[in-house]
C-alpha cells in the first residue's frame, strides 16, 4: 500500500464472534468490502463515515485492513514484526499475540486522518492497543494525549494507545502518520 499503516495489537487470538464483529464492523463502513480470507479485507471507506469532510477529493478511501498472527495468516510477518520486543510488552502489560494492521491506499492528509479514524472503529470493537510509529518532533505531543500507555524506542519511538488516544492525536497540529 502507498500510505500510511497503524498496527493494532491484541493480547489474545479473535474468538469467532469477534471475528464477525470485525467483519461487520469494516463492512458497515465500507462501499465497496471484498473479503480476500477470514480477516482480511480489501476495502473503500467514505470519510464521511468516519466523521470527516472529503473536502473536494474523492471522499471513498482505499484500505488493506487485515488480522495477522498464528492460525488467522500473516504468521511469518507477524513473527517478525513482534520479535523481541519486551519494551512493549512492559508498557501494555501483555505479549501480543495477535495484530490487526490499517494500511491506508493513498498518502495524502486525509488517509493519514482517516487511518487513525478507521484504526480507532476498529479498537472500538476488537479491544487491544494501537502502536504507531512516530515522525520526528511528534514524541512531545503525544506524551501528554489521553489514553497514551507508552512510547517505546529511542532510535525509533513508538506510541502505544488506546482509541481515545487516536481521536485525541488527530486532532493535534502536525499530525501525521508514518508511510
């Protein structure tokens, strides 16, 4: 994908029911939803189900939004994403075991907002914590955001937080996601 991504990461695998939650969850904000395996969808997402104007672009999003992790696909990704990190798992008081990625299709300002938007929708229903990395200069601004449960990493910071830490941020100046 061009834009940016956001990670969701879960203490524990998607029950069935959740599963489908998800599944309706995504769809319910989408156009156009094709489901390419369980947990895996190729979707548009019309800002203005996200709470935003289009403000003259074309206002339908495209999004890869996927679970990855043993048994649900991506499992060597997921392993590798997740090797080692005992600076997360401190700061979300659980080892990931399972990850929904976002992944915006395009990389203007809007896909970074309705990336955090639509991650947000999606915490909503699944549960788990968000992990972003950061862009230079933004570790002072989100340090003070409701719903941050940590910031890992020197010579890469990343963010960990909740929804309400996502809508927060969203709002701040300088916002912007990492491609």
């Amino acid at each position: 994908m061009a834009g940016p991504v956001l990670v969701i990461e879960l203490a524990e695998p998607v029950s069935a029911a959740a599963l489908g939650e998800f599944r309706a969850s995504v769809q319910g904000l989408s156009t156009r939803f094709e489901q390419l395996r369980p947990g895996r969808f190729d979707v548009n997402v019309p800002v203005e189900r996200l709470g935003l104007e289009p403000q003259g672009l074309d206002g339908h999003r495209p999004f890869l939004v996927h679970l990855m992790g043993p048994g649900v696909g991506d499992e060597d990704t997921f392993e590798a994403e997740h090797a080692d990190e005992p600076e997360v798992e401190a700061a979300l008081g659980f080892k990931p075991t399972h990850a929904v990625n976002v992944s915006a299709g395009c990389n203007r300002r809007i896909d970074h907002v309705a990336t955090a938007l639509l991650t947000a929708a999606i915490v909503d229903v699944l549960g788990g914590a968000v992990s972003a990395e950061l862009l230079d200069g933004q570790q002072p601004v989100v340090t003070g955001l409701p719903g941050v449960l940590g910031v890992v990493g020197e010579a890469c910071p990343t963010v960990l937080g909740t929804a309400e830490f996502l809508r927060a941020w969203v709002g701040q100046p300088g916002f912007g996601l990492v491609k």
